[in-house]
C-alpha cells in the first residue's frame, strides 16, 4: 500500500462498481474483493476495485465457457 493512495469508502466504492452498499459488503465478506480497515471503517483503493472487476470479468468468461461446452450438440 503506497503512502499518497486514495481511499475510497463503502458508498463510493459501490457505486464505482455498480452495486449497494450491502453486497459489496458481502463479497468482502466472502473475500471476493479486498479491503483496509482504518479503525471502524473499511476503506478500498482504486487498485482493489480494479482487481475485483478484473476477477469478475474473468469469472463470467469461465462461467460462459463451462455453459457453452455443456451445451454442445455432440
């Protein structure tokens, strides 16, 4: 973590991604996106945001593969 990195908190940090408060707190949760605490608040950098995305993105290709492979006329 770099000293002069920007924070952003729950509310900005879900609307960056798209998604409530709620379940970016979920998938924290899960560990599905990484956070800093900073005393009794969570904190995300534009990197932990970048690399959720990132993950997701990769997720739904492997999930479109799986589905296009099992449905497959043979």
């Amino acid at each position: 973590m770099k000293k002069d990195e920007i924070f952003f908190n729950v509310g900005e940090s879900a609307k960056k991604l798209g998604m409530s408060r709620d379940i970016l707190l979920k998938e924290l949760e899960d560990g599905k996106i990484k956070g800093n605490r900073r005393g009794q608040r969570i904190k995300f950098t534009q990197a932990d945001i970048d690399e959720y995305k990132e993950n997701q993105r990769i997720d739904k290709s492997i999930e479109t593969e799986s589905y296009a492979f099992k449905h497959l006329e043979v």
